[in-house]
C-alpha cells in the first residue's frame, strides 16, 4: 500500500503489474479497494493495475464535509497524473461506477474507457431517496441499524452467507459521518445529465436485480455495452468474478484496444 497527500488528505493505492491499458479500480459506498481485489489479481499479470481507497474509505483519510461524486472524480484524476498512467480504463463499483461516469465526462483526457459494475442509480426513485435519506440522517443520529437494513438489501438469496455476513459488517463499520455524507452525495448526482456528456467506450455490467435496467442504460448511454452477470447480486464482482473478468477482458479487446465504428458499438 502506498499513499500520497493531496491538498491536505492522504489517498491509498495498491499499483501492481505492467502491461497497456492500465487499470484503476474504484470501490463502492463504505467499502474498500479490497472489494476489486479478485479483478486486481486476475488483471495485474498482463496489465498495469491500480486499486484506489477512495476519500473516507480503506486507509484514506477521512474528513469532516461533503463528499460529492466530482471530488472522487476528481482526486482519481490527480492521482492518474501523480502516477504517470497513460489514459488507463477506469472501473468502478456502485458510487465507484457513477466516479468512473464522472471522470469519463469531465476528465476525459485521464481515460480512455469506462466500466461501471452496478453502478449506483442514474436516477433515483422517490421512494429510494426517502429511504437512504433517512438512512443518512439515522447514521448523523447515532442509529446505524437503518444502514445495515440497507446493506443487507444488497444480495439475493442464494448469496454466500460468509461473503454477506463480511460485507455487511465491514460496510457498517466506517465512520458515520462518511456514510451519511457520501450517501448525500450519490442522492444528488444526476447520472442522466452526466451520461449524456460522455462518449467514451463504456461497458455496463449489471447485476441481479440491476440498480440501472440495461434497457435504460442502452437509453441514457446509447453508445455503452451492456453485459449482466447471472445469478450474483450487487457485488457480482466478488459473487461472480469470472463472468465479470470475462466480459471486461472482452470489452478492451474488441471496444478499447480495437474500436468499433460509432454505428456498431451503440448496439453492444
């Protein structure tokens, strides 16, 4: 693990690996680089692959104050620079997803693709925004059962129990302020308006329910690709990390590495 200080916060990564692209991964709400960890693996034989403690999570410091989805776009962004990476593919889980969105839009120079694996809602439903509103407020209040209700919502049945067990815990032990601030800022991002700035290659992987219907998906971001792991629910990329595996090495050999005319790639 290595850290370098930006303005004042200390951000961690692991950097392994050589190889073009490389590769930055970026973790969900309240986890950690550790949930990329099968993908961080598989890819740093061949590729140059970076796993990112996003601010407030893992061993990153975690302030006091918002944490908007442009900050962590924009901390990955500096830390591309600070670590000489020629436009690697970003992918993210969850929040790390819509990051990945973020950057695509508004660094497009840092990358030259995205992959988003479930990521969080591009539009949230009334009643999503009611129910993780009260979760932020419950987690302010001291009360984090509210959290680890939600947590819990995050997996089907068939779901290992061990994984569940360790991810819910793991997830409902970071600091509240952090939950409920970085909660506040996915509620507010508006995944559909960013969407429409990004024409980088992009792949979707969906999970079990998906947080974002491919059919919307292939609507919001018409250009994207879109694959759905079966059988594994939102943390397909440690339920499922073959299929998840499979479809990105897929993506970079036909859509990255190889680019398909306009036409072709927007019915992916």
């Amino acid at each position: 693990m290595t850290v370098l200080q930006r303005d004042g916060v200390r951000l961690a990564y692991v950097d392994e690996g050589t190889g073009e692209p490389a590769f930055v991964f970026m973790h969900g709400w309240t986890c950690n680089r550790s949930y990329f960890k099968p993908q961080h693996d598989h890819f740093k034989a061949r590729h140059r692959v970076v796993s990112v403690d996003l601010r407030g999570h893992g061993e990153s410091d975690k302030p006091k104050g918002p944490y908007p989805i442009r900050q962590y776009a924009d901390d990955v962004a500096w830390l591309i620079g600070k670590l000489g990476l020629d436009r690697p593919v970003a992918l993210g889980h969850s929040m790390g997803g819509v990051t990945a969105l973020e950057l695509a839009a508004e660094h497009p120079q840092s990358v030259r693709a995205i992959v988003m694996v479930d990521p969080a809602p591009f539009l949230w439903s009334p009643d999503f925004i009611s129910l993780l509103t009260n979760m932020a407020d419950s987690a302010d209040a001291g009360n984090q059962q509210p959290r680890r209700d939600f947590v819990n919502m995050l997996f089907l049945p068939t779901s290992p129990v061990d994984l569940k067990e360790r991810i819910v815990d793991e997830m409902c032990s970071a600091p509240a302020h952090v939950a409920a601030d970085a909660m506040r800022g996915l509620l507010s991002y508006d995944g559909v308006a960013v969407a429409k700035k990004v024409s980088l290659p992009a792949l979707h992987i969906a999970a079990t329910p998906p947080l974002n219907p491919p059919h919307m998906m292939a609507e919001w971001l018409p250009h994207a690709v879109n694959g759905w792991t079966v059988g594994a629910g939102h943390f397909n990329m440690l339920e499922a990390p073959n299929q998840v595996n499979d479809m990105i090495e897929r993506f970079v050999d036909q859509y990255v590495m190889r680019p398909q005319p306009a036409a072709a790639a927007s019915g992916g």
